[in-house]
C-alpha cells in the first residue's frame, strides 16, 4: 500500500511541473509576440512617420510637429513674417536708431532653418525614437533664428547711426532766440566703441528682437538746469523787460533802451549790484563832457531812484523822470524804467541775476549756447 501511495505523488507532481513548465513557454511566447507586435507597431509608425517633423518640433517658436519639411516651410515663412520685416534698432538714453531689414541685406534663412531642424530631429537613434514614441515623451526640436546680412551695409548704417550717437557734452543753457525763454538741459558726451557695437549688433541680428543696447562712455556735463533760477530777458526791438522764475514770467516791464549811436550792448550779463538813490557820476564820455563831475540823489538825479549796474560798461537798470522816454530807442545805452517799475524790480531780484538782452525775437544777437562768464 505504500508503494502505490509513493508513485501516485510522484505522478501528480511531474505532472503539476509539466504544466507549469508548458505555462511558461505558453507565457513567455505571449510576451515575445507582445513584444515583437509592438516593436513592429513602433517600427510601423516610425516609418509611416518618416518624412515629416516628429511631435515637440519647433523653429523660432513655430510649431512644426506632423508637417513635412515644404509644409513647415511655408509655415515659418507665415508665422516669421513679423520677424522677418522687423527693423535692426539700436537703443541709447530713449533714442532709437533703426534700419529695415533690406537696408542691410537681412533675411531670414528659412530652408536652412527647416532642414536643420529636420536633420535634428531624426538624428536621434532608431530604438531612441520608438521608446519616446511608446514613451509619450517627444524629444524637444528648437532651432535658433538663422539670418543672413550683407556686411558691407551694416557697417555702413553703423558708421551713420555713430554720428548720432556720439556727441560732445554740453552744459544746460537759455535759449532766448525767440525772446520766451528755453531751458536747454545738459547733455553728457557719449563716445562708443565700433568694434564693440559692431559685434553686439553681429550678435542681435542673430535673435528675433534684433535690439542693441549701445555701450558707450560718458563725459558728465558741467553745468545742469538746476542752476537756473530768476534772470531777465530784455527785448530791445519789443522795449521790454521781463523777469521769470525759470520758465515762468513773474512780470513784464515797458523800457527805454539805447539810441542807435549809443546802443544798448547785446548779450549774456548780470546785475552786479543794487543802489538805492543813487549818485550819477560823470562816465566821462562824449555825450557827457557837459554836465558835472555828479548829481546828487534827487529829483534831478538821471538814474532816478533805483539804480541796477550791470557788468556790461557803463550799462545800469535804472529809473528816469523822462517817462516820454519809455518804449523808445533813445539813451545812452542804459536801460530807463518808470520809478515805481523800477522800485518794483529792485525789490524782486538780487545781485548776480542773469540779464540777457536781445536785440530781438529771432535775433538774439549772440551765441545763446556759448556758457555765459556768470557760470564760469
């Protein structure tokens, strides 16, 4: 009885072995053809896929993924438009120097671009591109903008633009051509490098922006607009003085100016002082010869009751009896006021306030931008 006990267990578990030997030959040539049906699934797809731009294809941003080379040629070509016509632009201080794309010979090299892409995206090996297919993990294509230029042009609209960009520095100034003043601000120098402009352009004309922030090195201005406070602006065709706070007139005065043989001197000047009933004294001149040597403070004083010297000789703001006298051409080169005008202005300014006198508006008469002596 045990014998046959023995041999119906050795039979039931050769038997049991055989069956899991047969299930894993059966499962195994399960995965083998899984395998193989999806390797010639993959292979399938990479080949019906061969000839046109695989999924995360781009160039310049423009999504090519699925179309085939002339297909994504014409799409860059459409989607870059903008790109293409936008101008080279060089930047310094809110200044824009620019030139359009056929002014340098710029264009985009699109085929150049696309095949470059293309090489790009199927250089990746075959077992590479199957996996990433089954994988759902494209491989990122990105070519970089690609443009031709003529050399020759750039460099010539750069030598242009450089005459813009370079300057000397000037200092803050008055312009009183029109007879209404305009404060000039300083300007510092600005000198750049052509090498380094040159190869920072090289390099924009390379990138979709095609923006240069020009480098340059600066001479600070000596004099800036801050300096500017009251001063006078005298209109000798007009016979009219007026004081402003920088830009704003404060008040505007009727005068008497020089006669044409004895002219009220035009230029940049200040008042060197201020009298209160003033002594005249004798300049000793030729229209002079015949009165004394000085008149006393009073009634028959020439200067009246306030008296302004400025640094041009013999020159004073001053007040007069003669009140026939306002709005005409007729002293001696001073310049007379009505007493309570004069009285009003003495109060209002102090020594070293500018006085530019004008010959009149449009015709200053001298070199508004030359830096006047009072701010050396």
């Amino acid at each position: 009885m045990k014998s046959v006990g023995v041999s119906s267990r050795s039979a039931l578990w050769l038997g049991e072995r055989k069956l899991s030997t047969v299930m894993l030959v059966i499962g195994g040539l399960l995965l083998v053809s899984l395998a193989v049906g999806l390797f010639s699934y993959l292979l399938i797809q990479d080949l019906f896929a061969f000839g046109s731009f695989p999924a995360g294809s781009s160039i310049v941003g423009a999504n090519v993924s699925g179309l085939t080379k002339t297909e994504a040629l014409e799409k860059c070509q459409k989607e870059l438009a903008e790109v293409a016509n936008r101008p080279l632009t060089l930047k310094i201080d809110g200044e824009e120097y620019q030139a359009a794309p056929d002014r340098i010979g710029l264009k985009l090299e699109y085929r150049e671009m696309v095949d470059g892409a293309y090489s790009q995206a199927w250089s990746v090996n075959l077992f590479e591109r199957m996996a990433r297919r089954f994988l759902n993990r494209p491989r990122d294509i990105n070519i970089s903008l690609l443009a031709a230029n003529n050399g020759e042009m750039v460099s010539a609209f750069l030598q242009e633009a450089l005459a813009g960009i370079n300057r000397h520095m000037h200092d803050a100034y008055i312009d009183v051509t029109s007879g209404v003043p305009v404060i000039v601000p300083a300007k510092d120098g600005r000198q750049a490098d052509p090498e380094l402009l040159l190869a920072d352009t090289r390099e924009a004309l390379g990138t979709a922006e095609r923006t240069v922030d020009v480098q340059v090195g600066r001479t600070p201005a000596a004099v800036t607009d801050a300096v500017f406070g009251q001063f006078i602006i005298i209109n000798l065709a007009e016979h009219k003085l007026t004081l402003y706070n920088r830009e704003q007139p404060l008040i505007e005065l009727p005068i008497a100016c020089g006669s044409a043989r004895y002219p009220t001197p035009a230029g940049q000047w200040k008042i060197t002082g201020k009298q209160r009933n003033p002594t005249w004294r004798n300049p000793g001149t030729a229209w002079a010869k015949s009165m004394p040597p000085f008149i006393a403070p009073g009634p028959g004083n020439p200067l009246g009751t306030r008296a302004l010297p400025l640094n041009a000789s013999g020159v004073l703001i001053h007040g007069t009896s003669a009140s026939w006298s306002i709005g005409r051409s007729v002293s001696h080169g001073c310049i007379r006021m009505h007493m309570r005008d004069v009285e009003q202005l003495f109060e209002m300014v102090e020594a070293n306030t500018p006085v530019y006198i004008i010959k009149a508006a449009g015709n200053p008469g001298f070199d508004v931008t030359a830096k006047p002596f009072w701010q050396k």
